[in-house]
C-alpha cells in the first residue's frame, strides 16, 4: 500500500487540492510534506512514467505541484537542500528515478539551488560546501554510464519537447561538476545526442544543445556542430 501522500496524489483531484493545502504550511511543516514526499517518490504514479510517454498525471503534477515547491527550495539553506537530497540517494534507484520528468525535475531543482547557494558564498559553511560535493559526486557517479539512457527512446516518443528535462537536468550537472573530468564523461557520454539534435534543424533542439553546451563553458554552439561526423 502507497504512502497516504503518494496515495492522494495518484488522483487528479489530489494533484489539483495539494497546492491549496501548501499555502497554508509553516516552513517546517512544508518540509515534512516535501520530505516524505521525496522519500517515497517511487509510490507516486508520475515517477513511474517514463519521458517521451504522453500522460496527463504527469502534466498535472507539473502544473499544480512543482511550482510551489519550487519556490520553496528556492528559499532552503544549503543544510536543507543536502538533507533533502541525502533522502533521494538513499532510499531510490538513480537510474530508474531519472527516467522520468518528475524525477529529473527534483534532481535538476536541488542542483540548480544548490549552485546558486555555492555562487552565493555568504552563510555557507565548508562542511556544508563538501557534504554537497559528496552528494553530487555520489549521484554523478550513479548515473556514469547511463546519461545517454535518460534521453526517451525514439521508438517511445509520444510528446515532442519532453527531451528539454533531460538537457536542463545534464546542464545543471555541467555546472555544478566538481572536477574537469566530470564535465568530460558527461560530453563523451551524450556526444552523440549533441550532434543529433544539432543537424535537426529544429530551434527546440539547437536551444537545448546549446543550453548542455554553454553549461559546459565550450565557447560553441549546435549551429558550429551541425556539420560534423557522428
């Protein structure tokens, strides 16, 4: 049986009513219901659908959801945003987890938060500064080897412009990496994707190339790639 949480928000109505409650939480309260949450994401129907599959759950969940606790990472502390991270190392599948939207919406949320945080400097300690480094150097290499994976299969490709989740979540990787040879593995590994949507000749596609590429810091764009060898 589902987390009483997971299990309300398996319903439309859920999905819809949530967001209402949330205005009303205290910070700590909020949290709770944000760790709990993160805690038991493989009980939610949406983390069970895989990018590219078209589904309403899944845009509903974005629309109601997301926002609000967007805004409220964007207020954490570094302290918050580790401990909210160590949940979804410890307790799910990266892999697994990064196949779908919503899962790389939370991964991509905690990235970005926490790089804005280290950019920031001011009331960040340095045990909080390495606990982060050892999060994203433990996530980094959960997922070596499989970020080409993340990318929707194009045999399951239901909904143009899903693929957007996984280049901003690739780019808030880039930016964040800790070492050079971070940034290496990621472009070796999706090099392929890179090229293939750079001779799409779709805007989507070039802007999101060039998204992964100015993460990268490579001084290029999809439109200097689009004429190379695969």
């Amino acid at each position: 049986m589902p987390h009483p949480i997971a299990y309300f928000l398996s319903y439309a109505k859920g999905k819809r009513v949530i967001p209402r409650v949330l205005r009303f939480l205290s910070p700590d309260m909020f949290l709770g219901f944000l760790t709990t949450l993160l805690a038991r994401l493989e009980g939610l129907d949406v983390c069970n659908i895989t990018i590219g599959r078209s589904s309403e759950a899944v845009d509903l969940f974005l629309t109601h959801i997301v926002p609000p606790i967007v805004g409220f990472i964007s207020e954490m502390p570094l302290h918050v945003v580790n401990n909210c991270m160590r949940v979804i190392l410890e307790r799910h599948n990266l892999v697994w987890l990064g196949k779908s939207k919503v899962g790389l919406a939370f991964l991509t949320m905690f990235l970005s938060r926490a790089e804005i945080l280290k950019q920031g400097g001011q009331g960040v300690g340095e045990a909080e500064l390495g606990m982060w480094a050892d999060i994203y150097n433990f996530l980094f290499a959960s997922l070596h080897t499989h970020f080409e994976s993340l990318f929707p299969a194009q045999t399951e490709v239901e909904k143009e412009g899903d693929e957007v989740f996984v280049w901003q979540f690739l780019a808030a990787l880039a930016v964040g990496a800790t070492t050079v040879d971070h940034q290496r593995v990621l472009l070796t590994e999706v090099r392929s994707k890179v090229l293939e949507a750079s001779r799409k000749g779709d805007a989507k596609a070039e802007a999101n190339v060039n998204l992964f590429l100015n993460a990268l810091g490579l001084g290029i764009d999809a439109s200097a790639l689009a004429g190379m060898p695969a």
